[in-house]
C-alpha cells in the first residue's frame, strides 16, 4: 500500500480534476488547511510515501525532509519550487518531480485586477447590490504609461495587451537588455524612472535573495499620486508594510494584489482594512484547466515513478 498526501488543496479540486482511481493499492489523504509549522508537518507527514505539493504553499526545508523517513516522490506543481530543497532531497534519495504551468492565467488576472482597480468595479458592485448608483469614478487606460517590473514570458504579454489598449509601455529590471525591450516595442528605462513614469505599474519577477523586498519605501515615494500598483508576483518582492503605509496615506490611488508575505492571509491583517486596494487570495494562476494539467500530471509522476521510471525529475 502506497500512501499519497496531496496538500494545500483550499479549494478541495485535486480529487476532481485526475482519475486518481486509477491508482491502485494506494492510500490518499488530501488536505485542504494550512498546516502550520514544522512540526506538526513532520507529524502529519511522517507516514506518507508520496507528497504531492502545490506550488511553494508548504516549505520543505533540510529540517523538514530528515524527519520524513517515509517520503520516496515529492512531487510539485510546476517546474520550479524554491521552496523545496532539492539538495537535501537529493541526498535522502527522495525524488522532486514537477508538472507545467499555465503563463496564460496569472497575465490574465493581472489585467482582470488593472481593470477591477482603474474602473473601480469592486465597489460599483457593492453599490449596486446595496441598491445604490453611480459612486466610483474609473480612470481611463488610453494614453497613460503601463510599467511592468520584468518583462518575461509574464511581462511580455502584460505589455501586449496594454499597447491593445492604447498604453505607453515602460520596464525594467535587472536583466532586461535593450533588445528584448525593443522586441516587445516597450521602451526601457531605468528603475527610477520605471516608478515615476508608471500610471499602471505592474510586477513579473521570480523571487530570489535579489528580488525580495525590491519595492520598498524608497520605490513607492517616487510613484505618482494618481498612480496604481498591481502585484501577481510573489509577495515578499514587496516591502508590505511599505505598502500598507503608502496606502493608508494615500500616496498612490490604489493597489490590487494577489500575492503576500504570509499566505494563507490572516484574517486580522491590516490590508484587509484597507478601502483602496483590489485583493484576491493568490489565485492568479488558478483556473480549472490549470487543475486538470497539473494534478493529472503529478498523477502520472506517481504511476511513473511506480512503475520504475520517474519522469519530470527536477533534482536529477
């Protein structure tokens, strides 16, 4: 008998969205809270075989995997996971193996949160429900400066969209050459420029040690009164009580996010609070079709690795 652990499930889909049947002999467990702390993970965890993980909502450190004496198949949802240790996987003999993603879903709530925050849909439709009329007033995109804080696979078609809609289209980052930019017909500018020009600025960086906290204080005092930010990123790439600051002070006109520092999000959290911020609860990249690929493919990550021949192996 082989046992799974499907974790983070807060929306309970994994079951629906593969033939998990089809595995015989196996014992499957799905959870769909938070388990919080590293013990109680290694005690929840310790009899399982195989872990099916989504995305870097579960931690698992060195400290994590030397108290897992059971785990065989650590699988992930997409291709990359920082929040995994694949060395010391690795040297437990334990195999991390991952599954694609869908680029297409996070641009899309990208722009589905720009137009919720410019046009001020959100509270039309508290209005409206309350049986009431016309109290917010939208801001129109044409003409204005879209900045997008990496311009990748993500960025790349944030910008397209934008130049549909009439935008200038500005980015930096770290990386991003002249060529890329020129590419994409965005114009490149430096990062402080990025910020003062920008009436949309939107984020599509991965986070590292070099990203983390790259919007802070300093970043946000440059931004234009009238200005928006939009992060479906990763939270810690910004400085969040930078931002709540900012926004309780209303130095910029709002902000919508998908993404924070502490995830599951508190409920007490101060940014709840806030009236001029968009906020959705990290769901991004999550679409019934991105159900149906990632867990269908870390059900055939397990048949596979049964069977002797583990495929998409990330720490080989």
């Amino acid at each position: 008998m082989i046992r799974v652990a499907i974790l983070d499930d807060y929306q309970n889909a994994a079951l629906k969205a593969a033939d998990w049947k089809s595995l015989t002999d196996t014992e499957i467990s799905v959870f769909t809270e938070y388990i919080e702390g590293e013990d109680a993970l290694a005690k929840i965890l310790a009899p399982f075989d195989v872990i099916v993980a989504m995305r870097e909502r579960t931690r698992f450190p060195k400290s994590l995997l030397q108290r897992l004496d059971n785990l065989k198949l650590l699988v992930t949802t997409g291709m990359r996971n920082l929040a995994i240790d694949m060395d010391s996987a690795k040297a437990r003999s334990i195999i991390v193996s991952g599954t694609k993603m869908m680029a297409h879903a996070t641009y899309e709530h990208t722009w589905a949160l720009i137009m919720a925050l410019t046009k001020q849909i959100p509270r039309e439709d508290r209005v409206m429900h309350a049986g009431g009329w016309q109290e917010g007033i939208g801001v129109g995109l044409k003409g204005k400066t879209l900045g997008i804080l990496g311009l990748g696979t993500r960025g790349s078609e944030i910008a397209r969209v934008g130049q549909v809609f009439g935008m200038q289209t500005i980015a930096w980052s770290q990386n991003l050459t002249a060529e890329k930019a020129d590419e994409n017909k965005v114009r490149l500018v430096k990062k402080e420029e990025l910020f003062a020009e920008s009436d949309v600025l939107t984020i599509h960086l991965v986070l590292s040690e070099r990203t983390r906290g790259i919007v802070g204080s300093q970043e946000l005092a440059l931004m234009k009164p009238g200005s928006f930010l939009i992060n479906t990123s990763r939270g810690p790439i910004v400085d969040e009580n930078a931002l709540i600051e900012t926004l309780k002070n209303k130095q910029i006109a709002g902000a919508a996010i998908d993404v924070f520092d502490i995830e599951p999000l508190p409920a007490d959290h101060p940014i709840r609070s806030l009236d001029n911020v968009v906020l959705t609860g990290h769901t991004g990249y999550l679409v019934q079709e991105l159900y149906e690929l990632v867990y269908g493919q870390a059900l055939e990550n397990i048949k596979q690795w049964r069977g002797g021949a583990p495929i998409r192996i990330l720490n080989g």
